[in-house]
C-alpha cells in the first residue's frame, strides 16, 4: 500500500481555480454521504479524486478518519468535503476500544442522519457497517480494499489465526447485510467473501480494479541509465517481505556492487510484525540499504529508481504504491499473489515472484540489474498497463455509476 499521494498546495492550483463549476443537482437526488477511513491521510492519499467525484455530482460528503490531521482537514475543505474525527485503533482486536469505536461512529450518523455510507478498509468496514445498520443508513457501499492478513494461508495457520479468521467472517456478515454494493480489487478476495456466505446476495459483490492511479499526478519520468537504483515502498512490516528484499539485495550487491537497494515506508505499531528502527539502522550501517524515512510526495524518489519492488505476502487488494510506480513508469517486481498479480504481466512490464522466497527475489532484481535497458522498456510498459486499465478516472465512474451518484 502508498500512503502518500497528493501534495497539499498553500493555494489552490490554476487546475483547482479553472474546475468547471458543478452541476447543480435536484435537492430530492441530492445525497448526503459519510466516508469512513482507518487512517486520515489515505483520505487525501487514495480517496481525493473520488471525493471530487461526488462533490461535484452535488452531494453533500463528510469524511471521516481517526487521526485529528490538520492537512487532511485543510485538503479536504478545498474540494468541499467536512471532515470528522473518530478515534479507531488500527491494529489489534481490543474488545472495549473496538466497542468505543462502535458506538463512536453510532453517535455520529445518528448526529449526520446520511443517506450512504461508504466504509474502506476491514474496521471503518466492520464498526461502520453495523454502526450504519443500527443508525439506520438506508443505503451501505462497502469498498473491499483487501481483507487482510488474517484470510491468508499464513494468517490462519495458528489457532488464535483460525479462531479470528472465524470472528472476523461473523463480523463481516454483520456488516455486510442490508448492503447496497460490495466492492472487492481482486477476484481471491470476492472468492473469499463468497465462499464465507459474507452476503446472502452474491450479486452485490462488484470487481474493480483498484482504487486507480491519477496518471497527470503520477506523470511517466525516465528512470536513471547510470546504475540499477531499487526502490521498496511500504508500511515497515515484516509482511511486506522487507527481510527477503534485504537478503536479495546482499547477493545481487555482489553481482553488482554499484547496485542501491532503498526504502521508503513509515514505522508501524504493531509489535508482532512491525519493522524496528534498530533492525533498519542495523542494514544501513552494514551499507546495504539507504532508508529514506517517510513522505507525503512518492514521485521524486520513484522518478530515481529503476525498479520498484514489492516482495509483499501479505493479502494486499491492488497494491496502490504498485499502481503510482507503474504510472511513472517503473518496472515492476512482486509476488504472484492475489491483487499484486493483477499489476504484472511477466516478461513484459516486470516479474512475478514466489512470496517468501530470497531465491527467486534475488533472480528477478540480478536480471534487471544486468539489463538496465530491459528495465527501462518494462517501465514503458507499465505506464501502458496503468493507462489501459488503472485510471483513477476509470475506477471512480464504476464506482459512480454503481453507488447511483451520477450527476443529472
């Protein structure tokens, strides 16, 4: 997952300024919707265009985030979104936090009275959802951004994994019923929610291709000729194969000493899989990695890089820090699961690899390495790929379309 995206201007841009004016819609089609997110940033990071979208059709939008983040709220009144703040734990299964977190997002629909809800991401799903049931939402359009790393192989091999896979599955029924749409990024994911009875209706569910990519945002950049440069981008989680990719990058650093293996990701709080800041002092005092701490801004370091990597065997949707590599125009190596699949065509814009194995990551980023040329044609080709089929605009008229928000 990217969790950066647009830069926050001081002014609004000429683009912003010249914005056709909305269309007016007709007060009894207008429809008052509430966005729920389990990190504010992602608002602005993944959701800005598509909040446009329904601003622009004429409704009436507040979204909502646990973080009190004053550039979340300042990007979101310029597109004329409210902002709300709703406390949520992000990780871990707290019963009596989760509860405040239910009854918080109660209080508030019942404050908004909304016609729609539309949740993102597996809590604001499961507390928005039952919230919006009790505070009786009529309409509910969930956005499956991926069901997490309890639904893989690896997250229920444990009892304790087992037993709250088998929560999480009752939760999302919960949620789930009563729902106007589902959507799901991946076909592994709608298999799962159907094969766990999560909707009674298996027609509700809807596939669509990730949360998209703003191709102007995210312009095609040549990459450097001069050296491979690697770049990860990701939540700094075990999970996101960032040990594999510091192992890979110690064999092909021998191959090719001139090679740069970075990274670029923020620190995350959960303890079980979480990446620590001595673990990755540790491999740059070893000379083996170039840790570039976090940003609000991916371009300029996926404008330097040859290679994106993503060596993740966690159950991603469609990885959108895939999606802004591919729309530079990056070649692209990751993992043959579900969602990150989606974004390969092997031999063609990049190279899919087994998740977990140093082998097969270590192959893939020596091959590109020696052939700074074969990289730079797959990037041509991933801009192609993002083009054809990730277009933020793309995605956001099927999800227009199918919420029934159009503009008149």
């Amino acid at each position: 997952m990217a969790f950066f995206s647009e830069p926050l201007a001081a002014n609004p841009t000429y683009e912003e300024a010249s914005r056709p004016l909305p269309r007016v819609m007709p007060a009894h089609r207008r429809q008052r919707i509430v966005v729920l997110s389990s990190y504010s940033p992602s608002l602005t990071n993944f959701r800005l265009e598509l909040l446009k979208r329904m601003v622009d059709a004429g409704h009436i939008v507040t979204a909502v985030g646990p973080e009190d983040d004053a550039r979340t709220r300042v990007a979101l009144s310029r597109i004329g979104v409210d902002f709300a703040h709703v406390p949520m734990a992000r990780v871990g299964l707290n019963p009596i936090t989760d509860l405040v977190t239910l009854w918080s997002l109660w209080r508030l629909l019942r404050k908004l009275k909304p016609n729609m809800v539309v949740p993102y991401t597996m809590k604001p799903i499961i507390y928005g959802g039952i919230a919006a049931r009790f505070a009786g939402v009529r309409s509910r359009c969930f956005l499956v951004t991926g069901l997490g790393h309890i639904f893989s192989s690896n997250g229920a091999a444990t009892l304790k994994g087992r037993v709250v896979k088998q929560i999480s599955v009752l939760l999302y029924r919960c949620a789930f019923a009563g729902a106007n749409v589902v959507f799901a990024y991946n076909e592994a994911d709608a298999a799962d929610i159907r094969e766990h009875r999560m909707v009674k209706d298996e027609s509700l569910i809807r596939i669509v291709p990730g949360s998209g990519v703003d191709l102007e945002h995210y312009a095609f950049a040549p990459p450097p000729s001069d050296r491979p440069v690697f770049l990860l981008v990701a939540r700094l989680l075990k999970d996101k194969g960032i040990l594999e990719y510091i192992e890979a990058a110690r064999r092909v650093r021998r191959l090719y000493p001139k090679a740069e293996f970075q990274l670029l990701g923020h620190f995350d709080p959960n303890p079980a899989s979480g990446i620590s800041s001595a673990d990755i002092q540790k491999w740059v005092d070893e000379g083996i990695l170039t840790f570039l701490g976090e940003t609000r801004d991916v371009r300029p370091y996926l404008a330097r890089c040859n290679v994106f990597v993503l060596p993740t065997y966690y159950r991603e949707g469609i990885p959108r820090s895939i999606l802004e590599a591919m729309s530079v125009g990056r070649a692209i190596i990751t993992t043959n699961l579900a969602g990150c699949s989606d974004t390969v065509q092997p031999g063609v814009n990049g190279c899919l690899v087994e998740p977990r194995s140093v082998d097969d990551l270590a192959r893939a980023m020596s091959e590109l390495a020696g052939n700074l040329p074969l990289a730079e044609d797959m990037g041509r080709k991933s801009r192609e790929l993002a083009q054809a089929k990730f277009d933020v605009h793309l995605v956001n008229e099927i999800l227009i379309e199918r919420m029934a928000l159009a503009s008149p």
